[in-house]
C-alpha cells in the first residue's frame, strides 16, 4: 500500500474542524495518517484533536511538540520536517496538505495518487507535486464558483520556472508530494512568501509540477481565512482602464507582490546557486530586480517572465 500522511495544522478552528477530519477519514485511499499540530489555539480544537486521536488511535495522532504558534506557514513547516524525519526513506510515502475549514471530497487522495504516481513512474527520485481545482463555497456549503482556477484567473498550465518565481498556481490544500520533494524543498526558509508557493517552485525547477482538472475540495470562504480567494476581474477597456495604465505611481499591493517574490527569489538563489543553469540564473537575477524598476518596464519584464 501507499501510505499518505495528511498533514493538519490547526489553529482556533473548531468551527468546522470536525466536518473537515471526517471527510478526511472518510477518504476512499484507506492507507492514511492524519498528522495534526496545534499552533496554539485558543478554543476547544485542541481537545477536539485529542478526541479524535483517542477514537482512532491508528489514524491520527497529534504532534506535540512544544513550539507554540509558528502561523499558518510555519506550522505546515514544522509538519512536513516531522514526515521527513520519520518517512523521509520511503518511496512508497506521500504527504498531502490539509487546512482546518475545507471538506474533502472522497476521491480527493485516490485521484492524486493515481496523477503522482503515473508521474514517477520512471524514478521516485524526482521531486513531484501534483494538485487540483477547488470548489469555492461560502461557510454554509453554497457554491461561489465551480473552479477556483477560473474564480481568480488562474493558469494552472503555467508551469515553468520563471512563471512560478512570479506566480504560485498551487493551492496548498489540494496538494500531494513525494518525499523527493520534502527532500529537496525542506526547510522551508523564512523569505519563502508561503509554504506551497515555495514547494511548487522546488517542483517546477527539479521536478514535476501536475495539475488534476478537478475540484476535489470545498473551499469554504468564512471571513477568516488565511488566505482565500478573491474573483479575479477582466478590465474592461474604459476611460478608468487608461487612467490605471498610464498612471505615474506605482499600484502598492503589485510592489508588495514584488518585493515578497524578489526575496523568495533570493533565498532560492542562495540555497540552489550550484544547480542553476545559466538561463535559470539570469530569470533570477530579473525577478530579484523587479521591484527596483520603473513601471513600464515593471510591466514588460514581468510580462516576459509569464511566457518564458
């Protein structure tokens, strides 16, 4: 059997933690660990963790190990490091991501499963990550949108290294990873802008990075998520649309963007500088200068980048 280690950190989540656990065991891949951490929380979800350890002790266990909260990154980190320490030589180990709120379909690991392993079928030493659509709901169950690839415009085709140092397609939740992965991701550094961004960015430049055209996970939307999805909107071409391309400033939530991926670049740069070929060094050393440049040209480097 593969076995697949579900990883669920949880932090003041047990509003609709039961609902995702259960979903989750419910899986029709049967070969499964639910690993989960605590980050600290505050209401009842590490007593109902407890619970659930205690019902079925040979399906879930509860980390203890006394780091407190770390955040949502953080604590997928800590995660991951745990099922590398203690599955890291097995090939025949997985690790799936969870977040405390979603509902999983049934078929959610099966599927995955099936896309990994037709990946490596040649060599479990390649570092694969492979992840799907999702379901966009609200917190009763209604739906938002069918695919969150479509909801924020997203192109899940885009799987080149360059595209992924400017854009993460990879939604966390839905991922499923070979241990040559964690191998080669983990630890995962302090300037990464998130955990998955990170992983997909190790798949895209050593590995595999595969996307299952399905949406295998209800994506509850709440007003407390770490992160969500926000509807992606097609300008139109208006006298507004013309004020925003020719404007003088530049907009701050885009030179955020940058910064954050100049700095994860850097850190992957540091941490891979010896296996960069000459092409990948010089995508590197653009997007580490995007945030230093004017607008336009902001504009036409990240344009290039997205079809290199």
């Amino acid at each position: 059997m593969n076995r697949i280690l579900v990883l669920l950190p949880v932090y003041n989540g047990e509003k609709y933690l039961a609902e995702q656990i259960d979903s989750i065991l419910a899986q029709t891949h049967r070969d499964l660990l639910l690993v989960c951490r605590d980050d600290g929380s505050t209401d009842a979800s590490l007593a109902l963790l407890q619970d659930y350890a205690q019902r079925y002790p040979d399906q879930v266990i509860v980390l203890q190990d006394g780091k407190g909260n770390l955040g949502a990154s953080g604590s997928f980190s800590a995660l991951m490091q745990w099922a590398l320490a203690n599955y890291g030589e097995q090939t025949d180990a997985f690790v799936a991501l969870a977040d405390q709120d979603d509902i999983w379909h049934l078929n959610k690991l099966e599927t995955c499963l099936q896309a990994l392993l037709g990946t490596q079928v040649e060599s479990p030493l390649v570092p694969v990550l492979v992840h799907s659509d999702l379901r966009v709901v609200t917190a009763e169950g209604e739906e938002i949108s069918p695919s969150l690839m479509q909801f924020q415009g997203l192109d899940p085709a885009r799987t080149w290294f360059a595209a992924q140092l400017i854009s993460n397609t990879v939604t966390g939740c839905t991922s499923l990873m070979n241990m040559a992965l964690l191998k080669k991701a983990l630890p995962v550094p302090a300037d990464a802008v998130m955990h998955d961004w990170w992983l997909s960015l190790v798949a895209s430049a050593f590995g595999r990075l595969v996307f299952v055209p399905q949406a295998l996970v209800e994506y509850r939307q709440h007003g407390r998520n770490t992160l969500g999805a926000r509807e992606h909107k097609k300008a139109s071409l208006n006298l507004l649309t013309f004020k925003k391309l020719f404007q003088l400033k530049q907009n701050p939530e885009a030179q955020k963007l940058f910064e954050d991926a100049a700095a994860q670049a850097r850190a992957f740069e540091v941490r891979f500088e010896t296996e960069l070929d000459q092409k990948d060094r010089g995508i590197v050393a653009d997007v580490k200068r995007l945030p230093q440049l004017g607008l336009w040209q902001q504009r036409l480097l990240f344009r290039k980048l997205r079809s290199v």
